[in-house]
C-alpha cells in the first residue's frame, strides 16, 4: 500500500484545488461585481452592464434578469479561481499571479465593448480606468485568497 504523505495521487480530482479554487473564484468575483456595480452608479459609467453583458451569445434572449447573469459571472471568476489556486499551488507567488491574472483579464474590455450597444465604447477612457481598476482588485484579492491558501499548506518550520 503506498505511502499517500510521501507519494500523493496525482490524479486530476486530486491535483485540482476544488474548494479553495471555488472559494477563492467566487469572494473575487463578487468584490469586481460589487464594485463595477457601486461604480456605475456613483459614475454612470456602463462598466457593470458590461461585466454582465452576454448580448453576444447565439441563442439566449436578449434580456435576462441580472441575478442570471450575474451567476454566469461568478461561473467564469470560479473557473479562474481554480485556475489559479492550482497556479499557485505549483509557482508560488500568490500576489504577483493574482495581480498578472487580474490585470490580463482587463484586456476582456477590448473585445466585449465593441459586442453591445448598451456597453462604453472603446475610446471610454473613464470606464477602461475604472473597468481595469475593477480587475486589478479582483486580482488583489485572488492574490490574497492565494496567499491564506498558500501559506496554509506550507509545512512548518521547526
């Protein structure tokens, strides 16, 4: 029988960083919603509407109710939480990732704005600055998710 403490599986259900990836996608992906949410209405700047903004799935209605697509929102940032967990399992860097991962998502503003009419054009200077000041917080907090999950697997040093 092997020893799981010294040789532990490496199969795909235990190499990928289930709970804590989900954890860590869904607390991210609800501080950029929250504050994409707070910005557009303090701004009027359509950041929110864009996050959510799924016009340009073949086959979906037009409208849908904001709790939805919120939802499939949360299901990206999961996605990428668990992404990124297992990352930083392997690399290390847990702020540095997060912040890299949140300032690449950033560049999502480019080839969703021109998708919808209800969404800031491409030249919206205060909703890219805000847009990406959203993502670089969702990467700051990826990064300190990674950094409690990183610090806890780490053996202690006698």
């Amino acid at each position: 029988m092997p020893d799981t403490t010294r040789h532990p599986s490496r199969s795909l259900k235990s190499s990928l960083p289930w709970l804590s990836g989900i954890i860590t996608g869904w607390i991210s992906g609800v501080v950029l919603g929250f504050f994409l949410k707070a910005v557009q209405a303090l701004t009027g700047e359509k950041v929110y509407t864009l996050l959510l903004n799924i016009d340009f799935v073949p086959g979906l209605p037009p409208h849908l109710p904001e709790w939805f697509e919120f939802a499939l929102h949360l299901g990206v940032s999961v996605v990428i939480g668990i992404f990124y967990i297992w990352w930083v399992k392997r690399s290390g860097h847990p702020l540095s990732r997060g912040l890299g991962l949140g300032a690449v998502s950033s560049l999502l503003y480019i080839p969703l704005a021109p998708l919808s009419s209800r969404v800031p054009d491409l030249n919206d200077a205060g909703a890219i600055l805000y847009w990406t000041a959203g993502h670089i917080l969702f990467g700051a907090v990826l990064g300190l998710c990674g950094k409690y999950v990183h610090a806890k697997k780490r053996p202690l040093v006698q």
